[in-house]
C-alpha cells in the first residue's frame, strides 16, 4: 500500500494537467481513502466510476485499476478517442477501497487471504464484508449474521466506514455518474444488477447486450473466456452490493468485473497472469464506457431515462421491502 500511494502522488505530480487526487473518507483504522479523478477541466462533466480492492485478498484488482490509470494516462496525447473520452467525461478511479483490509493481507501468509475490512464486529471476530454493506436490498439474501462469517454484511446498511464514504461521495455526483465499475475477482464473470433474484434492472437486456459484447472483446486479448449476466444466474444470489446501490441511484451502468482465474490459482494470481488479465480486463471496461459515451453524447435522452428508471426502481423496492 505505501508503493500505491507513492505511486498516486507521482501520478497526480506527472499529470497535474489532467490528474488531481480527490480525499473523500477514512477507513476503521483512519487512514485515507481517495481516488484519482482523470480529465480535462470542465464543470459538471460526466463521470465515468471505478473502484478496486473493495475484497481485500483480491490482488489483481488493485493492479487493475493501477494499470487502467497508467494506459489511459500514456494514449490520450496521441489517440484521438481517448482524447475525446477525457475531454467529454472525467475518470474517478479508487485504487484501493478497503486499505485496511488490503495491509493486512500483506502481513504474512496467513492474513493472505483476508476479505473483509478491520472492524471489530459484535462477537469477537472482525470485519464485515463491504460488498454486503450497502443499502440495496441490504441483508435480505446471500448473507450471514453471524458476524464471524466472510458474508457478514455488518450491524445495519452502511454501518461501515468504507461503504459510507463512498455512498456518501458518490450521492453527490450520482446525477453525473454515467457508468460504475468495480473490480473483483475470481470467476472470469461479467456481473449486471441485481445481485437479488427478484429485482430487474430496467434496462437489463441492455446491461446484457453490452456486457456479453465485453465479454466477448476480453476474450479477443489472450482466449480467456468471460461469462455476463445477473449473479443470481451465473454466480450466486446476494444483496448488498455496490453495483446494485449504484443502479438504485439512477447509474445507467453498473458492472461488477470478476477478474481471472477460473479457480485454478484464485485469489493468488501468478505473477506472470498479472498483466495479461489486465489487458484483457482492460479491453472489456473500455467497451462498456466507449458504448456508454456514445449512447449519451449521441443522444443525451438515455441519461435522464435512466435517472428516472432509477428513481422509479428505489420507490418499488423500497415498497417491497416494507
């Protein structure tokens, strides 16, 4: 993590023109969580979303989010897209959401495959699981209370600092944000909202239109072959997440990425799939927001439907929920 945040600093003092590093919460353990917003200037742009290490034994995500800064960061001076991609919307990538959970995979073997973040939970054990925590159908499925559990999803929705940050960041720019991408692993799966199997998007045949397409380019990098649909379908049922408050906000597109392997390997990636599942991944997130650009600065109608739909959908399951 010391190397991360070295590493965002020079980013940020490489690129002052386009890269500024935004402080948006603190972690059980006080430290710092930020993201690096990437763009040209401009006033109320839209806002392309990414976060990574939500889990924290999930290495590849980080590196991930590492890799997607440095290669939009070296191509915009010379591609014309990624230019235009800069000038009409903003990146806000968080390399590492769950810092401590993340340091404390680094201690030793045995805290290697630690997941959730570090607060001390209501009987004895610690953390809660961050991708369970978010006020979406919170505690309904694919959770347990007990608190010893990975899928423990804490004492009520949003209890947890991390999640809170980010709910609370991302509530006041939510109108803006026009894709939310967060980055996980393993499985090679392309997840759409929602993680609950009573619940559909409303744009879900368009979620998975253009996530089988993701797929498919992901699959063009190395053979790899990527898998879309909702995680009641192809994974498992749980409630929670932050693609689904994401959608439940009115985001248009929201995509969980389950990064390599198949479960050969896991959690611990070689060090010699580390960049090729970057290329690859690299490949499919640039799909979905090349689609999303094009769809709203073609024709900016989808924006303000899906807001609407968003809105609409939180009334309805909040209705259900009661």
């Amino acid at each position: 993590m010391p190397e991360i945040t070295q590493w965002k600093s020079d980013i940020a003092s490489r690129h002052k023109d386009v890269v500024s590093i935004i402080k948006y919460g603190k972690t059980y353990e006080n430290r710092t969580i930020d993201l690096l917003k990437i763009g040209f200037p401009g006033i109320n742009k839209t806002i392309i979303w990414m976060d990574c290490g939500i889990h924290a034994r999930e290495w590849i995500s980080p590196a991930f989010c590492q890799y997607f800064i440095k290669t939009i960061l070296e191509s915009y001076k010379t591609d014309p897209r990624m230019e235009l991609l800069m000038k009409n919307m903003d990146f806000y990538v968080t390399p590492v959401l769950n810092v401590d959970g993340y340091m404390f995979t680094w201690i030793n073997q045995t805290t290697r495959l630690w997941r959730k973040n570090r607060t001390p939970g209501p009987c004895g054990c610690t953390g809660t699981d961050l991708n369970r925590n978010f006020y979406s159908n919170w505690g309904t499925v694919g959770v347990s209370f007990d608190c010893c559990s990975l899928t423990y999803p804490g004492r009520a929705p949003v209890s947890e600092p991390e999640a809170r940050a980010l709910t609370q960041f991302v509530e006041t720019i939510s109108d803006r944000v026009l894709a939310f991408l967060t980055i996980h692993s393993y499985g090679q799966l392309l997840l759409i909202p929602y993680g609950h199997p009573e619940v559909i998007a409303p744009n879900q045949d368009e979620l998975m239109e253009v996530g089988v397409a993701a797929a498919e380019a992901m699959e063009k990098v190395h053979g790899m072959k990527y898998k879309a649909g909702t995680s009641p379908t192809i994974l498992y049922e749980f409630s929670g997440s932050s693609r689904d408050w994401a959608r439940l906000q009115g985001v248009p597109y929201c995509f969980t990425f389950e990064l390599r392997d198949d479960g050969t390997h896991g959690f611990e990636l070689p060090q010699e799939q580390i960049r090729p599942a970057c290329e690859e991944a690299y490949s499919g997130a640039m799909h979905i927001i090349n689609h999303a650009h094009d769809k709203v600065f073609n024709n900016k109608a989808p924006a303000a439907t899906g807001a609407l739909w968003g809105t609409l959908l939180v009334a309805m399951v909040t209705k259900w929920l009661l």
